[in-house]
C-alpha cells in the first residue's frame, strides 16, 4: 500500500499535519505555482504585462518565507523523538526526489547537457527550495533544539555578512535562521497558536501586512534577505493568524489537500511549464495570456494525476519517495 505524504510522515514521527498548516502551505504553494507560469515564460524572452510582475511582487514577502518558516515548525516534533532519525527521514524523502527531479526538470527545459556539471546538479531554477531544506535539515539535527534560537541569530549574523543578493550566500543563510525559528517555536505550537489565533492580532498587523506587500508590488520587491527581515516575519505571522482563524471557520478542503500534497505539486508544476512553454509555440500560441493559463492549469492538473497514480503504482511513487524507504 503505497503512503501519502501524510501518512509518511505519521509513519517516521514528524508532525501530525494541522488544517491552518495545510491552509497556509496550500495557498503559497499554489502562489509558486503563479509565481513561475509568468516568471518562466518571461525568463524565455516573452513579455509579462506590468500589472502581473507587481501582483507576483505583492506575494513576494509571504511565499517562501511562509514555506521554509513551516518546514522548521513542522521540523520540531521529529526533531524531539530523535535527531539521528529525523536525519535519516528528511534524507530519504528530500534527496531521492531531489536528484530524481533534478534530472526530470533537466530533461524538460532542454538542458540536458548541464547535467554533467556540477552547476547541473545546484537547484537550479525551482529545486534549490529541496536543496536548502536538506542543508536546514542537518543543521536542525546537529544542534540541539533547545539553542535553535542561538543558532538562528548566528545564521541571521552570517548572512549580513555575506554579498548582497547570493543565492547560496546571503538567501541561504537568512531561510536557515527563518527554519531555526521555525523549529525553536515548534516546541510550543500550542501556544503559538493560541497566540495567533487573537482576532484582534490579525486585525493589528493587517495594515502593516498590507503596506509591506504593497511596496514590494510598487517601490522595490522585498528580497530574501536580512535587510527585509522585520517586513517578511511581520507578513508570515499575519498568514499564519490568518491559516488559524480561517481554519476556524472553514475548512477549505481544497487548499488543505494542496497542502498535504504540497512537496508533490512543487516537483511536478516546473517540468510541465516547461514542456508547456516549449509546445505552445509549436501550435501558434506564443502570447502571455493563454500561455500563462495554460501553465497553471497544466501544471496544477499534471500535479493531481501525480498525487492520485502515487497512491496506485509504486513505479510513480519512487518518483517522490526512495523506493522501500
């Protein structure tokens, strides 16, 4: 009987999944999603119209922030019934599919050749988010829990110091300090979650929310960077308040199911924008409009027919998880 992410992870001890989590991990991934069907297909030499960069740049300070920040929370229960074995999980289910996908994705683009050197092999355009959970994973596990605080000030510390802009600098350095915190807080969800479920919290910090997104759209899109750390956690706790309170109230079964499925549509949705960028020209259509609906609404579709054929053939499961593992 083939697992589900979440059966996965109730098998291995990580953190049982909660509806706000599925909520706000459902709503960002599906804004990845919108994200690289506009930002591909310009990166390919077309012409996104004005209005749709600045809505990308609006969400730009909650997407993977908000991502990463849940990937630590949800880190922590695992953390706590072992590390050694948390390692071990976070291994078998990250870097199988990352270097499965990694291929696939190579595959796709038509870049084929870069695979036979080691910049092939770096994330590249999508899968870097793997890459750096796998790097955050590590850390978690060789630090104790209880100076995950420490280590993510430390973290916070290196990347001011690094150049402005790296990936693999600056950005990766300041998502380990958002996952420490994540992971830190992550020992007392429950109170965390009392915290920002106050009604009165979210109403206080939506103005602030609201500036802040809407100066990325306008003035300069906040970065992945220590310099724009207060604006993005001031974002990630308003969608965490929000996951909660609306969690509350209505389940949204949709967006929970992309939640659980999360890692699964983050794999799938790239290689099937690029197979789709690369085919509509061959039928005529090169404009933004139907070829940026066509990518979200294949991308989304190919990654249903995968969530469904992983639970029915092992031969597509061993895609997204270590065969046996």
């Amino acid at each position: 009987m083939l697992r589900s992410e979440p059966a996965m992870a109730q098998a291995t001890g990580a953190a049982p999944r909660m509806a706000w989590i599925d909520i706000c991990k459902g709503a960002m991934i599906l804004l990845v999603v919108l994200l690289h069907s506009s930002s591909y297909f310009k990166a390919q030499g077309g012409e996104v119209p004005p209005f749709v960069t600045a809505a990308t740049a609006f969400f730009a300070p909650m997407r993977m922030p908000t991502l990463i920040f849940l990937s630590g929370l949800l880190a922590s229960r695992g953390l706590r019934k072992g590390a050694r074995g948390f390692l071990l999980h976070r291994l078998r289910i990250l870097l199988w599919p990352y270097l499965v996908w990694s291929v696939l994705w190579a595959l796709a683009s038509g870049h084929a050749d870069r695979l036979v050197e080691p910049e092939g092999w770096l994330g590249g355009w999508y899968l870097w988010f793997l890459l750096f959970i796998m790097a955050f994973s590590i850390v978690a596990a060789l630090v104790p829990l209880r100076f995950h605080l420490v280590a993510a000030a430390y973290a916070f510390l290196a990347s001011l110091a690094c150049e402005d802009g790296t990936k693999y600098g600056e950005r990766l350095l300041f998502f380990l300090a958002l996952f420490l915190v994540g992971s830190f807080l992550g020992r007392e969800r429950e109170r965390m979650e009392a915290w920002l479920g106050d009604r009165l919290l979210l109403w206080t910090l939506m103005p602030a929310i609201i500036a802040v997104c809407l100066y990325s759209a306008i003035e300069r899109t906040i970065r992945y960077s220590p310099h724009d750390a207060l604006p993005i956690l001031i974002v990630v706790a308003g969608v965490l308040a929000a996951g909660i309170q609306v969690a509350g109230r209505h389940p949204l079964p949709l967006l929970q199911a992309m939640g659980r499925h999360s890692l699964t549509i983050y794999l799938v949705h790239m290689p099937v924008i690029a197979i789709t960028l690369r085919g509509l020209p061959l039928v005529g259509i090169s404009s933004f409009a139907p070829t940026f609906a066509m990518s979200v609404a294949l991308g989304l579709a190919a990654s249903a027919a995968m969530i469904a054929a992983r639970r029915r053939y092992r031969a597509v499961d061993a895609l997204f998880h270590f065969p046996g593992a």
